[in-house]
C-alpha cells in the first residue's frame, strides 16, 4: 500500500529508501541477461557493469571472487547472472548480487540471431521494395569502420583506385566489444543526410566479434536512415543481420569499396565508344543526305531547269490551240444558229406579209379590221404597207 504523504506531511528520505529496498528485496532471486562493460576486482569481491545493449541500460553485479573466476570474464562478452536485486539505503543505489554467472554460448547467439532475424523479417526490414538504389557518383561516401583497420584501407584503396577523385567522410568506431553497437549507431546517424552514401565496413571474424552487427538497436537505425547504407562486414560466409537491412550487401570490404563508385577508366571507354557510336551515326546520316542530294542533282530537271519549262511550253501551246479551237467552233455554231433563227423570226413576222403585197387595216385606235362589217360607213381607217401608210374613209 501507498504510504500516506502530503506537503505537509512529507516522508523523510529514510522512510522512501526503506519502502524501495522492501519492495525490491520481494523480487527474490532474477535470471539476468547483460554484456559486461566494466569489470573490477576487490581483495574478496568482483564489481561487473551489466548492461542492455537494446536499451542502453546498466546495472551493477557484485559477487565473490570464487563465482567470477568460475568463468572466465571479459568486458564485451555475453552472461547470464543468477542474482539477488539489492538496495543499498546509505547510497540509495540498486545493485545485482550474483550467486552465478554463466556465458551465454555461440550456440545461444545463433538461436537468438535467428530469432531476431525472424522478428524483423516479420516488420518488413528486409523487403526488397523498401531499399534504396546507389548513387551513380556519390560527392562525398561516409565511411564508418576501425581506426587504421585493414578494412579501412580496403575501401579507400579500391575505391580511389577506380575513382581518385571521390571524397570520403570518415568515422572511426570500435567495431567489437560492448562499446561498438553504441558508436556505430552515433557514427550512422551523423552521416545520415550529410552524405550520398554510408559504408559500414570490418573485416572477418567470430561469431562474438560480429555479433556487434545483428543487434536489433543498430539495425533498426540502419533501418530509419535516409542515405542509402552498404554493408561490408567479414568476408563472404559472414552473414550479420546488417546485411539483411541494409540497402546493398557487399561480401568484403573490398568489395564495398568497388561498388560504391565506377570506374573512370570503365567510364572513360563508355564515353569513347559512345562517342564514336554518335560520330559514325551522324557520318552516316550526312552522307545519306549527301547521296540523296546527288542523286537529286543528277536529274535532268536540276542539270538544266529551263528544260522542265521548255518540254511544258509545247503541252501549254498544244491546250491553247486546243482551247482556241473549241472556243471558234462554239461561236460558229452559235453564228450560224443565230442565223437560223433570224430567217424563221423573219419568215414569221408581220413585215415579211407586208412585203409580199398583204396590208393591215386599221380603225383609229388601233384594231385590226379582220371583217368589213366591223368597219362603219364613212369610218376612217388607216392601211398600213410595206413602206409607210395611207388614211381612209370606209364607203
């Protein structure tokens, strides 16, 4: 139960020490699962600092001398500690105190390897879809690896060797050891966006010593980084989890350091041939050009243009006579039915009739006399003739 407390009725410090020493010694006796950063030894009494390497915590472990040389202890390896939690009330400190301690074998790394590897595969921190392809040519390659390590020299090497001009920003870790999870996980997120491209390089070795490189905090930073990341650790049986997560796998770090840039000479006979492609292709299209331009030239019609208008000359005088022809003979025939009509119009008219001897007889206002009983005695008339008129009175 919580101990009654106000501002005005605080609990002395004593009294909170005591609660938490008592509910912690209700823990009994713990299994606990750590790497060993620190180790010290007293006349009777062996110090350790047990920590988390997915959470960065740390606790204390002491115990006798006869349990730690039980095994033998170094700081960077795997343990699994028997202990009893203690809190110690004058320094208000929480400590392990270990009745066993036991190696966690490579046998129960592996397994845990490769159940890490199935959780995360499950997370989809392997799929494909979710890598990044390479720069063609990064400006700057971060490179994060041992000092002065074989593997550093590798992928500078390789890489200016086929690139002289690449830059690298460097950052040298501990690539082993309880300290290596830590500063590589700093060193990549530094990089991270500072670079084209982050190469997390080492050389070959044991299952402890790359066992820096499958853990679940380093790789899920791996994870999260916006820059692509090539792995280059140990040598082509090497598999760390790191290979699975990053963005390219490379088997050595020799390897890493030829992929990450081409190379100028590669590139410089790419440019050559396609430069030549591009020369015997526009050759090729000119003297096409040219061919079909000689070709053009050679024709009659362009050796002597004024040819073309001279054999058009006699096909347009030839329509014209043509033209002339039909326009003549239409007007003939025009005359000459013009002609017919005028002697029928003339053979019909009045005038003719008149000309033959005939006269019309007419009454003042105009009527023709067809019949002498129209006429009245003493009317006059008018007698219209071939030529001219006469005026006369009806008896």
């Amino acid at each position: 139960m919580a101990q009654p407390s106000s501002a005005e009725a605080p609990l002395p410090v004593r009294t909170v020490a005591r609660l938490i020493g008592e509910w912690v010694n209700r823990l009994g006796r713990v299994w606990v699962e750590g790497q060993i950063t620190q180790i010290g030894r007293s006349p009777g009494t062996v110090f350790l600092t047990l920590r988390d390497p997915v959470a960065d915590v740390s606790l204390s472990v002491t115990c006798s001398r006869a349990v730690a040389e039980a095994i033998t202890l170094e700081e960077g390896s795997r343990v699994v500690v028997d202990a009893k939690p203690g809190f110690y009330l004058s320094r208000g400190t929480l400590s392990l105190v270990a009745q066993e301690i036991r190696p966690v074998g490579v046998g129960e790394l592996l397994a845990r390897i490769e159940r890490l590897k199935v959780l995360l595969g499950q997370e989809g921190l392997f799929a494909a879809d979710r890598k990044r392809p390479l720069p063609f040519l990064p400006g700057v390659v971060g490179l994060v690896t041992g000092r002065a390590s074989a593997a550093e020299r590798d992928v500078l090497e390789n890489a200016r060797r086929r690139w002289p001009a690449i830059r690298f920003e460097i950052r040298n870790v501990a690539v082993q050891g309880h300290l290596a999870v830590e500063q590589c996980i700093g060193a990549v997120r530094s990089l991270d966006g500072q670079v084209d491209v982050i190469v997390i390089a080492r050389g070959g070795g044991s299952v402890e010593d790359l066992l820096a490189f499958s853990d679940e905090a380093l790789l899920r930073a791996v994870a999260q980084c916006r820059t692509p990341v090539v792995s280059a650790i140990g040598h082509e049986p090497d598999t760390p989890l790191l290979d699975l997560v990053a963005d390219v796998r490379c088997s050595t770090p020799t390897d890493a350091g030829k992929r990450v840039v081409p190379d100028v000479r590669e590139e410089a006979q790419r440019i050559t041939m396609l430069r030549d492609r591009a020369r015997r292709v526009v050759f090729g299209a000119v003297d096409r050009e040219q061919h079909r331009l000689d070709q053009a030239l050679s024709r009659p019609v362009m050796a002597e243009p004024s040819r073309l208008v001279g054999d058009r000359r006699s096909d347009v005088e030839a329509l014209r006579a043509r033209a002339s022809r039909a326009v003549t003979a239409q007007l003939d025939q025009a005359q000459q039915d013009l002609r017919h009509t005028r002697a029928r119009v003339v053979a019909l008219s009045p005038q003719a009739t008149l000309d033959r001897g005939y006269a019309v007889v007419q009454t003042p206002d105009g009527t023709v006399v067809r019949d002498a009983a129209d006429v009245v005695l003493g009317e006059s008339l008018r007698v219209r003739l071939a030529k001219g008129e006469l005026h006369v009175t009806s008896s």
